[in-house]
C-alpha cells in the first residue's frame, strides 16, 4: 500500500524506534548508493526553507535519485492561480514521491486525495513537521535515552509546527514536556490536553531560569513571524527570551540544546560553542533521517 508520511502521530513507537535504527546504520554508511537510482523526488515548496528542502535533495542525491523543483511559489504557475490539487495531480505524474510544504494546515493531508505517488508533509502550516520531529528525536537519542527524561519546550508553542510534532512524537517515551512561550504563544489547550491524555505529564513554566534549570534537553525555537494576523502583535512579543550562556550555567551539565533553525535571536551566538549545544549536528542529522524516510517511501 502506498505510504503517505502526514503526521507524527500516525507513527506507532516501534515503527519510530525502527526508523531511528535504520538512521544509525545509514549515518555509519551501511546503505545502497543506487537504491533510488531511477526514481524522481518532486519538491512543492509554497513557503521558504533552507535545510528543509536542500536536505531532501540530498538526501535523494546520496541514493542515487533525482529531484524536480518547482522552484518557489513566485516562479510556478500558482501565481496563474493554479489550485494545490491541479499542482498535486500534475507532479504526481512526473514524479516517484512528493514533498510538500504549505503555509495552511491540512495542506498535505489534502495532497493525498489528488496524489498518484507518496506525499511526505514537510510542514503545513502550524500543524506538522514529521521529518523534522524523527531529526529531534533522533538528535536526543544520540546524547540519550529517550526514556526517563524531561523535555523544555521553548518560544513559539502556538504557532510553531515543529513544537508540536516533537510534543506528540514524546508521548511515545516515558518523559516529562516542560513548556515556557511569550504571553499569548502559549501551547494551544487541545494540545495540552491532547499531550496529557496520551499519558505524558506537562508543566507550564514562567521563569526562564527555573525552567532550564530541570532539563535534559531543551528544544528552543523562533517565533514564527509569518503566521501572525499584523505586525504589531509580532513585535510585542520579539525578542521576548533568549538562550545565553549565562541561563546555561544554572542548567545540567549534560542537558542538549536544540532548535529546528533558523534562529533570529533567541540563542545567544555564544552557546554554539557550548557542549550543551547541538542545532547545527541536528540540522546535518536531516541527510540520514530524510535518507530513511526516501527509502521507507520509495524504495
Ligand atoms: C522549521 C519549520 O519550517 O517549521 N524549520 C525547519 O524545517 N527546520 C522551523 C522554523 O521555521 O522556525
């Protein structure tokens, strides 16, 4: 049966184990340069992305396959007013598997009706960013067992997909999601409630130092810009926290940092430097992980 990639939460725990698993042995090397040799990856990019994108392709480019771009909302035929389903359809017959990022959730659920060939979500909206989560998980998994662990989320918990991909993907491990966002970037409550019912304890913190101080890992990210209704409600809450090495001081020796990126502000340049922290090896973790999910697609 053909194998859409929409959401976390449609992963059963043995199947993201196995993946992260598969992940290893790839990132060690152990993988067929020519697995995907004569098939074709179709990108739909509607919204900007750097790692995203670029790590697909490569990720395709080390199997052996090819990707077909179409090369930004600006330069497609969505400015001619070209539904999502004509675009889907169409690429679905040049292509092996699509990915597709789109700025409304529910985007790439509704791909699936009009796709011939697999769509994987790589984002859609504030909803979900599946790849991105198995790259976090993958990312702490390295540092540390999954079990047993407390979680910070931090930043922009009601707009930010990756957020919540990763808070649902952690029900799965026996672990604690602490939360921390700007006044009115809360977690959405259905969220929470969605989080608790699925047996995972979630405390909402509002002091930044007394929230790193209890981490294993905490996951930082920007406040998504683009999702708010003006600019005004977006400057109220700019630059509202930031990750410094000061803030680290009081935290676990051993707790990772982590953060989708782009950042803007929110980490302090002086971090990098830091053992705690972790974002560029977790946006290079992207090759292995999306190498994975090619496979698991189109292979
Ligand atoms: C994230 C996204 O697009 O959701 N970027 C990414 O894929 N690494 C995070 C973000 O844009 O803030």
């Amino acid at each position: 049966m053909m194998r859409h990639i929409i959401s976390i939460k449609e992963f059963e725990k043995e199947e993201i184990d196995a993946l992260l698993d598969h992940t290893r042995a790839i990132d060690a090397g152990n993988y067929d340069r020519h697995a995907l040799e004569d098939k074709i990856l179709g990108v739909l990019f509607f919204e900007p992305s750097t790692r995203t994108r670029m790590s697909f392709e490569a990720a395709m480019a080390r199997l052996g396959g090819k990707s077909i771009d179409m090369g930004g909302v600006e330069v497609s035929s969505v400015v001619k007013g070209e539904t999502l389903a004509d675009t889907v359809r169409v690429v679905s017959g040049y292509a092996d598997a699509i990915v597709l990022r789109h700025p409304k959730e529910g985007a790439a659920r509704l791909a699936t009706e009009f796709s011939s060939v697999p769509v994987i979500n790589a984002g859609d909206g504030a909803g979900q960013h599946p790849s991105q989560t198995l790259i976090d998980l993958y990312t702490i998994r390295q540092a540390m067992p999954l079990d047993g662990i407390d979680v910070g989320l931090l930043g922009d918990l009601r707009y930010g997909r990756t957020a919540h991909s990763l808070a649902y993907a952690l029900t799965n491990y026996d672990v604690t999601i602490h939360t921390l966002a700007p006044e009115g970037l809360e977690m959405p409550p259905n969220v929470i409630e969605n989080l608790r019912e699925r047996g995972v304890e979630v405390v909402e913190h509002t002091d930044i130092a007394e929230f790193a101080h209890g981490l294993d890992v905490m996951y930082v990210t920007r406040i998504q810009r683009e999702r708010f209704p003006d600019m005004a409600s977006y400057y109220a809450v700019a630059s509202s926290y930031r990750v410094t090495p000061e803030l680290l001081s009081g935290a676990r020796d051993s707790m990772i940092v982590l953060h989708p990126l782009p950042r803007v502000d929110e980490i302090d340049p002086g971090v990098d430097a830091l053992p705690h922290a972790r974002y560029f090896q977790q946006a290079r973790n992207g090759i292995p992980i999306r190498m994975a999910l090619l496979l698991e697609v189109m292979g």
